[in-house]
C-alpha cells in the first residue's frame, strides 16, 4: 500500500472519532461494533501497511513470524468485544480515546506490520477464531435476560445479537468453503 493510500485511511479513523460521525456510529450498538470498531483495526493495519520499509524492516526483526502482533490484536479486540468496556467507552471520554488509539494502534498497525508474514496455519486460525467469537459473542448477546450495554437498547442489543450470528455462519461457511475448495492449501504470497 502506498504511503498516500495510508494516509486516507489513518484520516478515515481521525474522521471516525470526531463528533459527527462518532456520535453517529456510538450511537447505536450495531454501528458501534460492526462499523467503529472494524473502521479503526482497518485504518490502523493500513497505515500500518504504509509505514516506511525501513521501520517495517526493523518489526520484522523482532517479529519475524507475526505471532506477537496476532496475540496482542486478538487480546486487543477481545477486550473491545466486552460488554462493560463498550459502555465505559461511551460514557468516559478518556476511555473512548484508550479505544480509539489501543484498536488503531494495537490491534490495527500491529495488523499491518506482521499480518503479511504470519504463517497460512494461523491466518486459517485467525479465520476461524474470527468466526467462532463471532457465533460466541451473538449467542451471548442473544440469550442475556438483561442488557449488557446499559448505554443502548434491548432491542438493539437483539439485532446485535442477529447480526454478529450471521455474520459468524458466513465466516464459517466461507472457511468451509475454502478448505472444500483447497483455497487452504495454497501458498500466501508474501
């Protein structure tokens, strides 16, 4: 990725996080999880991506294989994914900006910088993390007596809940698919 391409989606982030269109996708539970959060990893793993060869060079040094940027933007997400940490981050304006830079920062330039040389196996692995904390996370939502999010409604809380359900099912089926298809064994092209 050129270095002007990373630019436009490190301001694509900086856009998300200003009022109007902060308000816009906190304001409601499905924007904030399946638009915010996804907008900020992608905008950081781009700028990531357009960093000078040189620093990129130097990460690969210390993380040859990806491994150390995998775990600490799975730790990262998860940690987003939680119910009482979305809550705080839309009522605490310091804990919405720890958000905003960890998902940016930890999750999505970490992304950038290692995600191209992790091995297939744990891009397979990744996929179907992704697909199970999906399926996970919308049953959650889904079988809650009460509303997890006290910020938002229950019924947002149910079309969550319906969203992140198929949004796994596709993830796993198109896994599915790829392993039928021998997509899986195939080199990554590094």
């Amino acid at each position: 990725m050129t270095r002007p391409a990373g630019l436009a989606c490190s301001l694509a982030a900086v856009l998300a996080v200003l009022p109007p269109l902060r308000n816009l996708l906190e304001g409601s539970l499905i924007a904030h999880v399946l638009l915010q959060i996804p907008m900020l990893i992608l905008a950081g793993a781009s700028a990531g991506r357009a960093l000078p060869a040189a620093w990129q060079h130097a990460y690969g040094r210390a993380d040859p294989l990806g491994w150390i940027s995998l775990l600490v933007a799975l730790f990262t997400l998860a940690f987003w994914l939680l119910p009482r940490n979305l809550d705080l981050a839309v009522s605490d304006p310091q804990f919405a900006w720890l958000k905003y830079m960890s998902l940016f920062i930890m999750a999505g330039i970490l992304l950038g910088l290692g995600g191209p040389r992790l091995p297939s196996l744990a891009c397979h692995f990744l996929w179907t993390n992704a697909a199970a904390m999906l399926l996970l996370m919308g049953w959650l939502y889904s079988v809650a007596p009460v509303r997890l999010c006290t910020n938002y409604l229950i019924s947002e809380q149910d079309q969550l809940a319906t969203a992140l359900l198929m949004l796994g099912a596709l993830a796993l089926l198109s896994f599915m698919f790829s392993l039928l298809t021998g997509g899986l064994y195939k080199e990554r092209n590094n």
